[in-house]
C-alpha cells in the first residue's frame, strides 16, 4: 500500500513539473498575457519612441461642396516594451502572437480632422523576443481643407493632413516617421497628383497635391454660357421688327436664369479663394438682359420713331398733320351729290394730299427702321467686341491668376497660444 502511494505522489509531482516547465508558443503568450502590461513603456525617460515603419495614402473623394478631404491611411507600427521581452533559452522563439486588447498599443491621431475613425486591422499583434511589438491600425479620416477653388474649373492645390501621437509636457509618445507609399487616381472631379511626407521631430504631416479635371465642369458650366452668349451674338440676325428677336433674347434670359438654379447645389463652396466662375455667370446674365433692352428700345425706334415716351427722330407736329389729313379723307361721304369742276378740282387735290401722306409716312417709317438698323449695327459690334474680350480675359485669369491659401494658419495661431 505504501508503494501505491508513493508511486501516485511521484506521478502528481511529475505533472506539476511538466506544467511547469510547458515551453510552447501558447504557454509563452499566456505567460506574457498574464503579466497584464496595459500602460505605456515608462522608464526614466517619459517619452517613448514609436517608429511607423510604413504608411499607405489613398484619397478617397473630395467634398468640393463643404471642402472636405477624405482619405484612409494603413499605419504600421514598431515599439520596443522591455518587460514583454523572454529568454530565448527556455523559449525557443523568436516570435509570438499576443491579442491586441491585452497589451498597450499607441495612440495615432490626426490633428487637424474634423472625423477620424481608426481601427485595427487585425485582433493580434506581433511580439518579438527582444521586446518589440509591431501592429497595424487602419485610419479613415475627414480633413477641412480649404481648398483653392479661385481657378475652378481649372482648380488646383495642396491640402495638408497633420499626424501625431499623443503626449503631454513631460511624458508621451513620439513618432519616428518612416516610408509613405500612396495611390494616384481619380476621385470623382478630382485627381491626386502627388503625395509627401514631412517629418518634424515626433511628428509629422501628408502634403496631399490635387487637382481638378477640367474637362466635366467645363462641360456642364461654362461650355453652356459660352452657347447661350453665342445664340444671344446671333440673334442680331433676325430683324427688329416683328418681334422674333425680341421673343428669342427674352427666352435665352429666362433660360440661362433656370440654368443657374438648376446648378447653384453643385457650385463649389464659398472659400477665402472663392470660385471666380460665380462672377462669370452674374456677368454672362448682365450681358444677356443689356442685349435684351436694347433690342427692345431698338424695335421701338423702328416702329415709332422715339425712345421710352420722348420723340427724338421726328417733329410731332408733322406726325398730327398727317393724321389730321389722313382722318379728313378717310371720312366717307354719305351722300352722293353732283360735283361741279371746281368741286372735282378740290377732290383731286384731296386724294393728292392723301396720296402724299401715305408716301411721306412710308418715308418715315423707313427713316426710322434705317437709324434703328444702324444703332442696332453699332450696337452688335460693341457687344460683339465686349463679349469676346470677356470670354478670353476670364479663361486667362481662370488658367493663370493664382490664389494663394494658408493651410496652416490655424497651426500657426495654436503655437502662438500655447
């Protein structure tokens, strides 16, 4: 019986020490697990040094509305925690699995967005046997970037996307800030051209470059006033009177007004670099209503001789005569009598005057639509130069006058305050 029992007490014993003694990756992991290490690496020292061994750029869309950038980032880091490092003698590793809730993981930030969502791109992280931890976090964010939109359609510039870590005044984390591989490609309207990283001590910022394909809004807002301004140019073809032109002009004014309802959703936003094609439609719509005026004042001139209720091109006494000469042989006669010569005389002489009346107001008329025509000539070729030296003036300052943003303005005034 003695036997028995001691043969029981040596097995236990030998399970304990087999417990003990268990060097598989999992009883290492759960070993460090255990230790709980859920605060920052502190030594003397307070700061710790976090280095981002690699960083994916991909812009997402722009906002051109709200100017709005939003981007996603794939950020790779690398830290050394000295208690989380084993003796490769007793566990021979080189390398183990840890969940990433069970140890301390540094925090990345982006200043200067609006909207930051950051979450790890896997439930694990890497622990090496001299202490270094390396981990992945995925960071989708919403930077307000205020955009030079004074050139749009032809709108380029540079937007700035700050990251840090956190830290305090005596103790933090600093970043020590590695490769940056990005994507260009097109994003809507927009394309991203180039992409840099700027490193600071602990710090750092993306110097996004963007620019705008002119070609879509060139051709849904300004290839349609370019049109609407050509038809207007046109429309001096039809003749004043009858009223054709007059209908036209005031259908390409009522059409251009819809046009700018229709599109005052999808202008871009107001900026300190503000769009200038807002001036250019207000301009365009100017010079359609001038076109329209002036053709009417011009079918006045034509009909009548005068501008608003002031005659200028003809005597209204003239005008009263001949109306009074015309109503006084246009009154019929209700009887018929028996003229004598001197009667039939006075007839002729009457029919002569009215003959004459209906040639001068035919003469008048005449004198009128020719002044009308030549204002109207004189008229179409100021417009015609006016319009013109518009359009090329604008596309110039659109292609080449550069609006110039500060994006750090609002780190420069926090510097200042602190």
């Amino acid at each position: 019986m003695e036997k028995v029992v001691f043969l029981l007490s040596l097995l236990a014993a030998g399970r304990v020490a087999s417990q003990s003694t268990c060097t598989s990756r999992r009883c290492l992991a759960e070993m460090l697990i255990k230790k709980g290490l859920l605060s920052q690496p502190q030594d003397e020292y307070c700061f710790h040094e976090i280095n981002v061994t690699y960083m994916f750029y991909e812009t997402l869309s722009v906002d051109t509305k709200k100017l709005h950038l939003n981007s996603r980032l794939e950020v790779t880091f690398e830290w050394k925690d000295p208690e989380l490092m084993w003796d490769q003698t007793v566990y021979p590793y080189g390398e183990v699995v840890l969940p990433v809730n069970k140890v301390w993981t540094p925090r990345f930030q982006v200043t200067n967005a609006i909207e930051t969502d950051i979450k790890h791109t896997s439930n694990d992280l890497l622990v090496r046997s001299d202490g270094t931890l390396q981990h992945e976090v995925s960071v989708r964010t919403k930077v307000n970037c205020e955009v030079n939109l004074f050139n749009y359609p032809f709108a380029s510039d540079e937007c700035p996307i700050a990251i840090d870590s956190w830290y305090g005044y005596e103790c933090g984390t600093l970043l020590n800030l590695g490769g940056l591989v990005y994507v260009t490609g097109t994003h809507g309207d927009w394309q991203t051209d180039r992409v840099e990283l700027n490193k600071y001590y602990g710090s750092g910022y993306i110097l996004v470059a963007l620019s705008i394909k002119p070609s879509s809004p060139f051709i849904t807002l300004q290839l349609p006033s370019i049109l609407i301004l050509l038809a207007d140019v046109g429309s001096f073809a039809l003749p004043l009177t009858g009223g054709e032109r007059n209908s036209f002009k005031v259908t390409l004014a009522l059409s251009f007004t819809v046009f700018l309802n229709i599109l005052s959703d999808q202008l871009p936003g107001d900026s300190q670099c503000g769009p200038i094609i807002r001036i250019h439609f207000c301009v365009c719509l100017v010079l359609l209503v001038v076109s329209m005026l002036v053709s009417m004042l011009l079918t006045r001139v034509a009909n009548e001789g005068c501008l608003f209720f002031c005659c200028c091109f003809k005597m209204p006494t003239s005008k009263a005569k001949k109306d009074k000469t015309v109503s006084e042989e246009t009154t019929p006669d209700i009887a018929v009598v028996q003229l004598t010569e001197s009667e039939e005389s006075q007839t002729l002489r009457n029919v002569s005057k009215f003959l004459d009346g209906l040639d001068a107001a035919e003469t008048e008329k005449e004198r009128h639509l020719e002044i009308a025509n030549r204002l109207d000539r004189i008229f179409f070729w100021i417009y015609f130069i006016c319009t013109t030296g518009y359009f090329i003036g604008m596309m110039t300052v659109m292609a080449q006058y550069k609006c110039s943003v500060n994006h750090f303005r609002s780190w420069q005034v926090a510097n200042q305050t602190k």
